[in-house]
C-alpha cells in the first residue's frame, strides 16, 4: 500500500522533478520531486514521520531521514537550495543502531 502511495505522489509531483545526482536507486530514475514544505506535510500526515536527522552535501543540498516514531516507516530526502526536495528512499522496519546497542546491553 506505502508503495502505492509513493507511485501516487510520484506522479502528482512529477511535473517538479529533476534527476537526482549520485544517490537515484538506478542511474536512469528520476526521483519524485516537489516543495519541501508540502513534501514534509504529507510525509507527517500520512506516515507521521518526522526528521531525525540531516546532513549537508558537498553540493549544498541538504539530506534529511525521517522516521515514523515507531520506526515502521522512513524516508530519506534530498532538498536543494531552491526548496525543491526529492525522495531517496523509503522503507520500513527503521531501526537504531545506538539504541538497539543500549537495548542489548552493549
């Protein structure tokens, strides 16, 4: 069903997407692409995902991970100065690496 969705999205923002450079799951895919801000509300809505954490590319764009609080689900993004974003990936069962360590007792 999430797969459904995200083809969905990628449709209604595909009039707003640009190759994504360097990190598209196949060298020919276009990732799905739109405004931040819109991105991020239907992400939290729909998922209720919300960034944990984010990093700046050599290039300026910003890449960010979002994860449901429950981890059954996570994005990752690319947003570039302009605002546009772009989904890397998505998936489920996210999990912590430190957290699960302490979990274990490690």
């Amino acid at each position: 069903m999430r797969y459904l969705l995200l083809a969905l999205t990628a449709i209604v923002l595909a009039p707003h997407c640009d190759p994504v450079k360097d990190v598209a799951a196949t060298p020919s895919a276009a990732a799905p692409c739109g405004k931040r801000s819109d991105l991020m509300t239907y992400l939290a809505d729909r998922f209720a995902e919300e960034p944990i954490a984010r990093g700046e590319t050599k290039d300026g764009s910003v890449i960010e991970l979002l994860t449901s609080k429950d981890g059954t689900s996570f994005t990752i993004i690319r947003t570039t100065a302009d605002g546009t974003s772009c989904l890397i990936a998505t998936g489920s069962d996210w999990e912590s690496v430190k957290q699960r360590l302490e979990d274990l007792g490690a």
